[in-house]
C-alpha cells in the first residue's frame, strides 16, 4: 500500500494594534534568519486554535483561551526544500481578545518584536507571511503560494 500524502500544519497569529500589526524577526533558527514573520509555530497533536494560543504563550506570553481565536486566512503552500520539498498548511488567526502583554519570551530564537502597520512591512519579510498578510488585509481567506515551484 503506497503512503497517504502528509501535509504539516502550521500556525500562526495575528495580533493588531493602533492599526499595527506584531511582527518578530527571526534569529538563530537556520530558516529565514534576519526576516520578520508572525508569532508561529507547527501545529501539533491539538486543534489549529489550541497550538495558536501555546505558541502565542511561548513565543510571546499571552493567554489566549483557544474559543477567543477566529479564523483569518488559510494558505496551502509548496516548500521547495532542496533535501525535502513538502507541502505545508497555514491557519491565521487574529484573537478577539487576550491577556497579557507582548514580550521576547524566546530570546535564542527572536532578537526584535516591533510593531508595523501592515501596508508598511519590513523588506526583510518571510515572503509567505507577506503574501498571507497581504490576503489578509484584502479579506481573502484562502491562498496558494509557490505552487509554481513544485
């Protein structure tokens, strides 16, 4: 019997300001190091909501109950991976409503979290964030990105 196509999860959160939305820049991961990106993480043995409010919990120390995530945007992605070219599938979430305040909680693989308006982001973006984010802003709620690649 052949073996099912896997796809990985991924997830991801939005959190918006004053009109800004958080961004933080990758350091000392070995992927995208030095480009922005959303608070993430892989989706693990949970719901989407429940791996977005711990990785918002590691990542930057806010309590999100899983119920007060809505679902944004959801982007299926090709990964071009030169050892392991994979697909891969992203939820966006924005909460409705936290607790906390926003902070480096993982100084060893972030060195900035800043604030951006999201018709202002960085140069140095993950391109599939930006692509996500720009989909996002345009209220589409499903995209592809890098198909052209496979």
């Amino acid at each position: 019997m052949t073996e099912r196509y896997k796809i990985i999860p991924e997830v991801f959160l939005i959190l918006e300001r004053e009109g800004k939305t958080l961004l933080s820049r990758r350091f000392n991961t070995g992927y995208n190091d030095g480009y922005y990106g959303l608070p993430a993480g892989h989706g693990e043995e949970e719901t989407m909501r429940e791996g977005t409010a711990r990785e918002a919990k590691e990542e930057i120390g806010l309590e999100i109950d899983p119920k007060d995530l809505e679902l944004a945007h959801v982007q299926h992605r090709w990964c071009d991976d030169k050892t392991n070219p994979h697909a891969r599938v992203g939820f966006y979430f924005v909460p409705t409503k936290f607790s906390g305040e926003p902070e480096n909680k993982e100084p060893d693989k972030c060195d900035d979290l800043q604030w951006f308006p999201l018709d202002q982001l960085p140069s140095n973006m993950v391109p599939h964030v930006r692509e996500a984010l720009r989909c996002y802003s345009a209220k589409i709620n499903y995209s592809e990105f890098e198909w052209d690649k496979k």
